[in-house]
C-alpha cells in the first residue's frame, strides 16, 4: 500500500473513533459478556513465567474500550490502568473499574518508559494502519520494563482497509512476528481463536511477545 499522508491518518482515525464514540453503549452491551477468560490467563501466566514475579503486575490495558478487560485485572489483584482513544470508553471504563484510564490515540501515544510489567491489547492494534505499527510497537516495547510481556489478539489475515466506518489492518502470523521483532520484542507463543475449531473458522489470531 503507497505510503498515506498524514491527513489521511487522521481521517482513519477520526472516523474509527468516531464509529465507538456513537456507538459506545450498543459496544459495552455486545461485549461485556464476551469470554476473553484464555486470553487473560495466557497474558497473566507469561507475566508470572517470564520474570515478573510480583504479586500485582502493573498492567496497560491497551484499547480498553468500555473496561470489561480492566475491571477483571483489578479483581485478580492488579493494578492496571487504560488507555483508549475513544472518550466515551475512557469514562465508561473509569465508572466500571475505578481504575486510571488514559485518553490517547494510538498514534499519538505518550507512554513514558519502563512503567508496566505487561501491555495486554486485546482486539485493539489491528486498527493501527501498517506503516505506523512498528512506531506504535515501540513506544509499547519502551512502556515496557525489561522482560515484559505485550499480548496481542487481533482479526487475522492479509489485507488493510476500511470496513464500513473502521479502519483495520489484517495480517497473518509470520508478518506479525516480523514486526514484533523490527521493534525489538521476542515471540513467545501463539496461538488461534476460538480454541478446538478447525483453522478456517479461527479468525483471531493471538501472539504473546517479551521485552
């Protein structure tokens, strides 16, 4: 894909967040029962097996959306905070979870260093346009602290492009272990969604990354 200008980029995302922002409680209700109970274990269990061995694991919840994902690391013992672009989500999740929520967009990160054991982005970077995720990649590796763990799940595939008013980009496995390592993370594991069905009726592909 020929490289988008910077107008472009912010078209994707002022359209992307705006399809949440009006659609922000039909969201919450379509997905807060929604079973992530694999990805969430996978994600703590890394943590515990990779080095970071404290009780509570400071955690980025990375496109937290309305706070589902949040409110369970909170119960578990953690102390995450949230970051989504959509303004909406940012309050519905500090009402849900309690928890510190930050109000930024994914191409305009401000991350700091070395402050999170984990970044967990669940269905979330697949909206970052390709020629910007090994930049957004690396501010998460720099969020990181040394041996940190970023788990990501996201639509797989190979194409990049709207679908109706959101912007996704879709890869597959090898592509996506390519860029983890371009920003200087190392693969773990992965593995595909929904568990026990045959590969064409898995759409989700999840990957597990250290610093």
């Amino acid at each position: 894909m020929p490289k988008q200008s910077k107008d472009m980029l912010d078209k994707i995302e002022r359209l992307t967040l705006g399809h949440y922002e009006t659609n922000a409680e039909s969201f919450w209700q379509g997905t807060r029962d929604h079973d992530v109970s694999q990805n969430i274990d996978t994600f703590l269990n890394a943590l515990a097996k990779h080095g970071q061995r404290d009780e509570a694991q400071d955690i980025l919840d990375f496109g937290c959306g309305p706070g589902r994902d949040l409110q369970t690391f909170k119960n578990r013992g953690h102390r995450p905070v949230g970051l989504d672009g959509s303004e909406a989500f940012c309050e519905m999740a500090r009402q849900h979870s309690g928890r510190e929520v930050l109000h930024q967009q994914f191409l305009s990160l401000d991350l700091g260093e070395n402050r999170f054991n984990g970044i967990f982005a669940n269905a979330s970077m697949f909206h970052v346009p390709g020629q910007e995720l090994p930049r957004v990649l690396k501010a998460c590796h720099r969020a990181l602290r040394v041996g940190g763990i970023l788990f990501m799940s996201n639509p797989r595939g190979n194409a990049e492009g709207w679908q109706g008013e959101r912007y996704g980009h879709y890869m597959e496995f090898d592509d996506s272990k390519a860029c983890l390592e371009q920003a200087g993370f190392t693969v773990l594991d992965h593995y595909y969604r929904p568990a026990g069905k045959p590969r064409q009726q898995q759409p989700w592909l999840a990957i597990v990354s250290q610093r």
